[in-house]
C-alpha cells in the first residue's frame, strides 16, 4: 500500500509546507591567485563594499580580509588574499602563508587568473590547487579587454590544464557574469548555520581599514621601493558625535624614505593626509580630522616581533 497523506483539502498541505524550516546555507568562499588579477576587485563586487583597497603594484593586499554577504536562507564568508609571489624576506613569507592557508579552509576556492597570465606561472602553487578536494571556481578576469576568438582560446587551454575547476570568463571591474559567479557559489555551499552575526560585514577593526586606506594612498603616490617598505599603525582614535580624530603612524625602515615620505616642506605626506581623509570620510560617513607621523623601523619586514606587531604572523 503506498504512502497517503492525511489532509482534508489543498490548505491543509499547503501549510505543512510552509512549516518545514528553510535550508540555511553557509560557507567560506576563498579567493586565490597571483598579483593583479583582480582578487580585491572581484572580493568588493561581491560584498557590495570596499573592503579590499586596489591599486595597481603587485602585493597591495598583505592580509586575508574577509567579506560577509548575508541573505535570508544564506551566508557567504568570503577571504581576499594577497597575490602568491615567491618570498624575499619573511613579510612576504606571511603573506604566502595566507594564501597557502586559503587552500585548507574553504568550501569553494576562486582562483583567479586573466587573459594576460601564462598558464605556467607559480606552478608549484596552481599544483597544490588542483589538489584541493572542494569545488575550484577557476574565474578568467578581464575579459572586456579580449576578443571572442581569444577567449574560446583561452577558455579551452584552461580546462585542459584544470580539468577538474568549472572555468568561469568574467570582467570584475565591469561587473560582467559576477551575478552567475555568484550563484553558482550558492548552489555550492553547504547547508550550515551562519557562522557570524548576520550584521556583521567583516572580521577587520575599523582601526585597520584606517591603516588600509593611507597604505593605499602611499601606494598611489610614491614609487620603487618606497610603498612596499611601509607600513601604517593607528596609534589613537576617538570619536564622538560628530567628528572622528585619528593620529597615524607611517613606519618605513630607512632615514632616507623617511625624507621621502615627508616630500619637499612636507608637501607629500600633507597630499596623503588630505586624500586619506577624503576617502576614511566617506568610510565612516563622518568629519574625519587625521594627524600623520613618520618614523623609521630598520628592516621591520624581516623582524619577527614586528611582523607579529603588525598583525602578519600568530
């Protein structure tokens, strides 16, 4: 005799339905691969905010952020990583070991590449890749700088190389094919209760956005060697009401880039302060008064206890 359910009329069902709980899915969604490809782009179309900053140098991003997009029946924790590059002194070490870490704790891995990237380059890194045992996004960004023959080209030599990653074309900045990214990144995760409160946006200190964003001024502003020998601590930052006052402190590991950082009369780091402000202004959405410092660290990238200092290491 087969299976009979006991309802009276069409209503009766209809409510039972209604009542069986609704699957919760959740999971971490971590975003991998070399400089410049687009990882911190892609991260912030995503979340719907800036979370990573962007410039155009390779190593901008040295942390892992994460990102927490919510919904009602879901929650997306994804982590930005920095570009896999082979390390040169131990900062750079701590920044692979993020990348490297990426690959052990996550639900679906992103790893993203370009149309410009060699298949071949950081081979020893897309290895450990291909061994993971959760789903590989492989997304091929910048897409709106190809052309149609070129994409199938490169489409079919990244199957071919990845047999086991479902290839994904995409243009970040133009937001192109992100909404089916996206969902297929939903149809992925595991069913799970949320793993943060669903109000919360990110695990990062407002203090480190702050740091973040002058990092991303220097960036812009000065060039060689100078961006990538500094590093910034929030030292104080009180708000009330109506105004948030910051002062900052702009680490860098010689006399020489100290010069360098101050400029001429102290033009140039007056140009990161104002540029600073304007951006933390739109952050807090609040008056922003910011006081910059500089001060010399010698070799702060290749010092353990100010790697720990800074946040880089356990």
């Amino acid at each position: 005799m087969g299976f009979k359910v006991n309802c009276t009329s069409y209503l009766c069902c209809h409510n039972k339905i209604e009542n069986i709980k609704m699957v919760h899915k959740a999971g971490f969604v971590n975003i991998i691969g070399n400089p410049n490809v687009g990882k911190s782009t892609l991260m912030n179309v995503f979340v719907g905010e800036k979370i990573s900053i962007i410039t155009s140098k390779s190593q901008t991003t040295r942390h892992r952020i994460l990102g927490i997009v919510n919904g009602e029946d879901f929650q997306i924790v994804y982590s930005d990583t920095p570009g896999v590059v082979k390390p040169a002194y131990k900062l750079q070490e701590s920044m692979l070991n993020f990348s490297k870490s990426a690959l052990s704790d996550a639900d679906v891995l992103l790893y993203v590449t370009d149309i410009y990237e060699k298949i071949d380059k950081n081979a020893d890194f897309l290895k450990m890749v291909k061994a993971a045992t959760v789903p590989v996004l492989l997304i091929l960004n910048k897409i709106d700088q190809s052309n149609d023959e070129e994409l199938d080209n490169l489409v079919e030599q990244w199957q071919t190389e990845f047999p086991n990653a479902e290839v994904i074309p995409t243009s970040a900045l133009k937001k192109f094919n992100t909404d089916n990214i996206f969902n297929r990144i939903l149809d992925l995760l595991p069913e799970s209760e949320a793993f943060y409160p669903k109000d919360q946006l990110t695990d990062k200190t407002e203090r480190f956005f702050v740091q973040e964003i002058i990092r991303e001024k220097i960036l812009k502003f000065y060039k060689k060697e100078v961006p990538y020998a500094t590093e910034i601590e929030v030292e104080d930052f009180k708000e009330d009401d109506k105004i948030i006052r910051m002062r900052a402190i702009i680490y860098v590991e010689r006399p020489t880039q100290k010069g360098i950082i101050i400029g001429h009369k102290g033009v140039a780091i007056k140009k990161v302060g104002v540029e600073s402000r304007k951006d933390l202004e739109k952050f807090f959405d609040k008056q922003v008064h910011i006081e910059l410092f500089v001060k010399v660290k010698k070799n702060w990238r290749s010092q353990e206890d100010d790697l720990k200092k800074f946040g880089y290491q356990q």
